[in-house]
C-alpha cells in the first residue's frame, strides 16, 4: 500500500482545472514518486513521475514563464 502526502493544490485561471501535486511513498519501500493530478470537470489525468522527471518538467515551465511579460509573483 503505498502513502500519498499532498504537496500544493491550485486552479488554473482559464479552463477551471484543479492541479494537485502529491507525494507517493511505496510502504514497501524504494521509489519516492511525485503525482500530478489534473481534474477537469468529472475527468481526471493522472501522472506519477520520478524525480529526474520531475525535475526536467519543472526547469522547462520557469524556463517558459521567465520568458512571459506577465505579473510575477
């Protein structure tokens, strides 16, 4: 049976979908996994990646946001 502990929740502006990000602990041990659930109306996508995964997702998102004239927060 493996635990999840959540890491953050939010909306995202235009389309409404709800992103969750949580921790996945295996109790057998071994792998830590990051889920990335995103729920739009009664669907839902879901995706458990590894932490280079992680890591190369989330370098290629500020990369593209550092490069928007938007707000900062």
């Amino acid at each position: 049976m493996a635990e999840t502990r959540p890491l953050a929740s939010f909306s995202v502006p235009l389309g409404g979908q709800l992103i969750e990000l949580q921790q996945i602990e295996h109790a057998a041990g071994g792998l830590a996994l990051m889920r990335v659930r995103i729920r739009e109306g009664r669907r839902f996508t879901v995706f458990d990646i590894d932490a280079a995964s992680a890591r190369a997702w989330g370098e290629a998102m500020l990369a593209w946001a550092a490069q928007q004239n938007g707000p900062r927060p």
